[in-house]
C-alpha cells in the first residue's frame, strides 16, 4: 500500500480523498505517518514551526494519542524541523496552547480538545493544513465525537460543501482527507459522507470492489469506459458503502489461534484464574490482555488478580499463602485519572511479563509489544469489536491467540462471529484443570464431573469468597462491579439481545462470579432510602378515612 509506484509519492497521500480499510496489526499507523514524514521534508522551501500544522491525525482515545505520537517522533528523528505534538483530554490546556503557538508540524489529537482550541486558542495556525486523517475512524463516531468531528471539520473548512479557508491566501492548497479503520461499517460510512468527496476505496475484498479501471476509482491507468459506464460504478461503489455492515467479512490474521471456552457463571471467576496460572507457568514471560465491559469491573478483577493469595495444601495455613499470581497486573479505562492511565499504558508496554485488565479503550488501534494472549472474559458485542479487541496480538506477523468465555446460553453467539467469516475452536478447558493439584497431590485418573463441582474449582472460589469478604473496600468493589455488569450486559443492541437476555441469568450465580456469597441489590441504597422516604410522606399526606357511624333510627 506505501510504494505502488517507486518514483511516486506513496499511494494513499495522492490526492484524491482515501477510505482504507486494512486488517488490524498491519500497520495503518506507518502507511500514513510515513507518506506524510517524506513529503514534508521534501518541501521547499524548508517547513518552519512558524508554518503551523501541516498534518493532523485524529484519534478515538488518548492512549493511541501518545502512541501515534511516539511513532512520529521517531520518523522525524533524522528531520529536527519537523515537529510532531498532540494535543488531548486530561492534559494541562495552558501547556498545549504555548505548544500551538511555538508550531506544530504534525498535530495528533483527540477530538474534544482539538475543537476546544481551534474554538479559542487565536495562535493555532492551520492555512497550510494539508492533510487530515481519521484513524480507527468507526471507533471516533461510536465514542460519540460525531457532533465533535462536524464542528471540527467546519472550522478547517474541510466539510463537503464548505468554502475552503485557504481560497482567499492567493495560493489554493490541495487537502486531503483519509480514513482508515479495520472494519467498514455504517459509522465510517457516515463519517465517510461528511468528511470525503468522491473517496477512493483501498483494501475492500475483491467481490465487493467495483470492477472499473479508472483514476476516479482508484487505479493508475488510463479509463477504459465510457462515462455513463464510469457513473455506473461510482454508484456501485456508494452502494458498497451503504450496505457495508451487512456484507462485511472481517479479515483476521493467519497465524491468530482463535477459542472459545463455555464455563457457567457462577465460576467464571475461579476458571479465569485457573487459565492464566496455567498460561504463567507453561511460559513465565508473557504478556496477557483482559477486556471486560465495565470501569467498576476493571478495578475489582485489577485488585483480585494483583492481591488475592492463597494455599493449595490440605489446611489454609496462613504462613504458606502465596500470591495467586506473581506478575505485575495493570488497569486501564476511561474513568483513571490522565497520570493513572498514562503510567499502566506506558508501563505495561515496557514490561515482559504483565496482565492488563481494560475495557474497550485498549481495543482500537493501540500496539502493545509481544502481546500472545488476549482473553474477552465479557462478551464484545457486535462481530467488529471482537476484531478489534483480538487484534492486540499476532500483529506483524508475530503469533497469538484469542479466547472468548461464553456461558451455555450465550453459545449462539458463535453463529454471529461465524457469519462473518470468524469461525472458533472451543478451548481444552478440562486438560488444563487436570494438570492442578487438589489438596497438594495430582490424581492419576479423575472421574469426569461437573466444572462446578470439581475440587479445585471449589477450593478457588472459596478462596475468592474469602478474599472479597476480608475487607469492606473489597466488598463494595464487587458489588460496583456486579451492578455495572448487570448494566452492560442489557445494553446489548439489535439481534445480539436474543442471545444476550439478563432473564436467563441467574443473579446469584452472576454474585458468585464475583465472589460475593449473597446477591447485591440492583437498587442503590440511597435510592432504596428515598423511596422509603417517599413511601412514609405519601401516607401522611393523605386524609384520614373517616369512620361512618351508624345512623340513627
């Protein structure tokens, strides 16, 4: 995709606009920088910090912010006047508005605060803005930075019917728009439609491109049809957008060893545990990521899996506990404070041995070095955030494998991945339990019972129950986090909610997973407490029933 022609300036930052959809760990992120490194030093004469911002990348999350960043930084090591910098929630706002006014060459940014200063900071200079990209662009409109990038793309000038800033500077810039994302859905569509005018399409599989040879569709060579025949395919390929999400195969890489393990909730908890000692002690260095689907969840699961010890003897003897797990474990979601998240994201990419337990701000575009195992102990959803997700590992090349926890009721989620081209083994769940002691020795041959019922998984859970029971603060973190995930396990959307039903649950069961003995209420207390209130105000306030006397006769 970088070097089609060797004498060109690499394909995708020729005009005109670009919607590139490329698997994910393939390198996106160098098949932009790359491009636009290479023509700004080119440039003559010479780019100058006090020309402002020739390129700007915008980005779902601050995470990829700063990995983008450190990308560019070290394409333009050799270049020292072409200046990279991002601008991004959480940072000091001051800091970044002496960064605009000194110049920034290629700008990063998140979406809120790009807009927070092309709104108010007067010494953002953007006239020669060349470039803008969108990358994990499906990822910035379901964030909800729809309303965001509108207003963004307003105040560049770079909307589709908008008047281009740059007319009246008596020099007409070409601006290119590009967007880039691993999946192509309705989202980027939509984001397609306000930000591209006449997009050429790169990497869509081969059924669905249209099959003209025309500069207007993205080929080198001269067109061989007709303009009737060349509008034909125009509307073709806008009808490939449309209905993208419908046809959409996602493609994953070859080397990816995808399962599934079906575990009943009331031990998922006690399995998840099993599975990632057994991973730690089959390869001591090894980095593992854990995607859940809430914040509350993420605290809870970071503090059992970084504190919780236990003894496998016969006897809980307290001067034989140990850590459960001995390698470092991070958190990572939306809610940490900016220094917070800066410190697990960089730490766990410098680490050899770690876990990180997120949410889905670790699932678009962030590249964590020699990553092999990702574990969605919560179900993603909709088949593209399972790409997403999974493509933490087996990126360039590299091996990896994905496992997904499903429950017996969710099993027909499997039909879903499956009709999009994803298709997974299920995981040798009770190999693996057979390999661990109960009570200190290993059995020959085991009957075959119940996960449930198995004596390490019972001996684990009642280590987890009294762990979570020990200490209050502990306690409240696991019932925030049964709360949260019986939330998030309702807000599934479309088809997905006939096989994701908090009917079939079992409440207690889902309390168990997160070691309480007892189910929590779903009602806050403080709310219990109002209603109470409420309740007792409502019988004062009503009249009392008189009581009829009998007449008299």
């Amino acid at each position: 995709m970088l070097l089609r022609r060797p004498r060109a300036p690499p394909y995708p930052l020729r005009p005109p606009s670009r919607l590139v959809k490329a698997a994910t760990g393939t390198g996106k992120t160098l098949a932009y920088l790359a491009p636009i490194v290479h023509l700004l030093q080119m440039r003559e004469p010479r780019v100058d910090r006090t020309h402002g911002t020739f390129a700007l990348v915008l980005v779902p999350t601050r995470e990829l912010c700063l990995q983008v960043y450190g990308i560019a930084q070290q394409l333009v090591h050799r270049f020292h006047w072409i200046v990279p910098g991002y601008v991004m929630g959480g940072e000091n706002r001051a800091k970044e508005k002496a960064r605009l006014r000194k110049g920034i060459s290629i700008l990063i940014a998140t979406p809120g605060r790009l807009l927070d200063h092309l709104q108010h900071t007067a010494s953002f200079v953007y006239s020669n803005l060349r470039w803008i990209v969108f990358d994990e662009a499906d990822s910035i409109l379901e964030l909800g930075f729809g309303k965001a990038v509108e207003d963004i793309l307003e105040n560049l000038g770079s909307r589709n019917g908008a008047p281009d800033q740059n007319k009246n500077k008596g020099e007409h810039i070409r601006r290119q728009n590009l967007l880039l994302s691993a999946t192509l859905n309705e989202k980027v569509n939509r984001l397609a439609k306000i930000s591209l005018k006449n997009p050429v399409m790169i990497g869509l599989d081969d059924q669905k491109k249209p099959s003209g040879k025309t500069n207007r569709l993205g080929n080198s060579h001269t067109s061989l049809l007709s303009d009737d025949d060349e509008d034909r395919i125009l509307e073709k390929r806008n009808d490939i957008l449309e209905h993208a999400d419908a046809v959409d195969d996602f493609k994953l890489p070859a080397q990816l060893v995808q399962r599934y393990v079906k575990v009943s909730c009331g031990s998922r908890l006690a399995v998840l545990l099993t599975i990632l000692k057994s991973l730690f002690e089959r390869q001591i260095s090894q980095k593992v990521v854990i995607f859940l689907s809430t914040c509350d969840s993420v605290d809870f699961h970071h503090t059992v899996l970084s504190q919780l010890e236990w003894s496998s003897g016969p006897q809980l003897d307290m001067d034989k506990k140990q850590k459960f797990l001995s390698c470092k474990v991070f958190r990572l979601h939306g809610n940490m404070e900016q220094d917070d998240r800066k410190k697990s994201f960089l730490g766990f990419g410098s680490e050899k041995s770690a876990i990180l337990v997120s949410t889905d701000v670790a699932a678009r575009g962030l590249d964590f070095p020699k990553v092999k195992y990702i574990i969605q102990y919560d179900s993603p959803g909709e088949a593209s955030e399972y790409v997403h997700r999974v493509g933490r590992t087996a990126r360039i090349g590299e091996k990896g494998e994905a496992l997904l926890f499903l429950q017996p009721i969710e099993l027909d989620y499997l039909k879903d991945l499956e009709s999009h081209g994803v298709s997974l083994t299920e995981y040798p769940f009770q190999k693996v339990l057979d390999s661990f002691p109960v009570n200190g020795q290993k059995p020959h041959k085991r009957k075959m019972i119940s996960l449930d019922m198995h004596p390490w998984i019972m001996s684990l859970q009642r280590s987890l129950e009294g762990f979570v029971t020990a200490e209050d603060a502990t306690k409240k973190l696991a019932r925030d986090a049964f709360c949260s995930w019986v939330r998030a396990y309702t807000a599934h959307r479309g088809e997905l909610k006939k096989i994701f039903m908090v009917k079939k649950l079992h409440l207690g069961h889902v309390a168990r997973s997160f070691g309480l003995k007892e189910q929590p209420s779903l009602v806050g207390r403080s709310h219990q407490v109002q209603l109470k209130k409420r309740k007792k105000e409502q019988k004062r306030e009503r009249p009392a029933k008189r009581r009829k006397l009998p007449s008299k006769k």
